[in-house]
C-alpha cells in the first residue's frame, strides 16, 4: 500500500471514530435535553465525521490512478484531508461552545470572539480549492486512465 494509500484509510479509520464519538456525544446531550436535541453543530460534527470516513474510503480507491507521483499524491489526498479535520474541528469546537447555530452567519462567532469576515472567506476559498482540487486531480486520473 503506497503512503497516500494509507494516509486515506487512516484518516478514514479516525474519521469513523471520531463519527461513533461524536454520536456518543449527541445522544448524551439528547439524553439530558429537556426538548431532546442536540446542540446544532454537535450534530453537524457526528453527521460529517462520518460522511468523511466514507469521502476518505472513496479517495483511498482513486490513489491508484492519481496521474502525478507518489510525493504530489501524498499532498494531493493530504490537503482535503486536512480540511476535512479542520471543518469536524471547528464544528466540535462550535458544539462546545454553543456559540452558533450557522458559522457562515455574520458577525462569525468563535466562543466569546468575533472574527473579521475576511478570515472566514479565506478559510472558505482555501477549504474549496484544497478539497475540489485534490478529489479533482484524482478523479481525473481515474478518467484519464486506460
């Protein structure tokens, strides 16, 4: 199994961990909640853990016909990766904190603060670029290959 290979079923593996944990977590809050929910973004933290445990397995089955080398595809599946554990991070961070129930919403809350809207566009572009563009380049191995 080549490294980018690996690096896709581990972080699948954590991903799912992370998706059984979260839900562990959503069902306490449900359990103690006088209307039986779970805070918004407790939610949306076990819902994508778990679908990027499964984004992960489908990228893992596309690495070996990534059309560039073994170094670039290493970054190639690492960079959505990392921004998928930033967005179920940042998610859990807003289930803590019970700041929000929309992190897009204006003014961007992040606990007691309050972050400049260009901060969170950026985070954003870079989020898209990062996960469209490494899912893409390995997608069009896949069509490009014979």
């Amino acid at each position: 199994m080549t490294t980018a290979a690996h690096l896709c079923l581990a972080a699948s593996a954590l991903f799912l961990l992370g998706g059984l944990l979260t839900g562990v977590w959503k069902y306490a809050c449900i359990a103690t909640s006088r209307d039986a929910t779970a805070p918004v973004y407790v939610d949306i933290a076990h819902r994508t853990a778990l679908m990027y445990s499964f984004a992960c397995l489908v990228m893992h089955q596309l690495v070996p016909y990534s059309p560039v080398s073994e170094p670039l595809t290493r970054w190639v599946v690492g960079v959505p990766i990392a921004f998928f554990a930033l967005a179920v991070g940042s998610y859990v961070l807003h289930g803590i904190l019970k700041d929000t129930d929309n992190q897009l919403r204006t003014p961007h809350r992040l606990g007691a603060f309050t972050l400049p809207g260009i901060v969170m566009r950026l985070f954003m572009v870079s989020l898209i670029v990062g996960e469209v563009g490494g899912v893409g380049i390995l997608v069009y191995g896949v069509l490009t290959s014979s």
